[in-house]
C-alpha cells in the first residue's frame, strides 16, 4: 500500500488505521487487531505517521 500519511486510532483490542495519498485522497482504512499492528507498519512504504 502507498500513503503519504497514516493515522492510527490505538485501541486495546482493535485499532483503526487509515491512509492519505499525497493529494488528499484515501488510500486505504483498515480496523486491525493488536497482533496485526506491528506486522502491518512493518510492510509500509517510509511515509508520515501520526498516533
């Protein structure tokens, strides 16, 4: 996936992570559970994350 941006609503059980193109368009929005978190930063492209 390619964002600019992510922005991530942490949460105990499940997190909500949401991504921003360059010129302001969604990429992507996705509810994650704890054990997926890490493993789906990882994959990311370097970009600007805000927590």
């Amino acid at each position: 996936m390619r964002a600019a941006t992510v922005g991530a609503n942490l949460a105990k059980a499940v997190s909500a992570v949401h991504g921003v193109e360059g010129r302001g368009q969604m990429a992507f929005r996705k509810s994650l559970k704890r054990p997926q978190v890490l493993t789906f930063f990882a994959s990311l492209k370097p970009c600007w994350s805000g927590l």
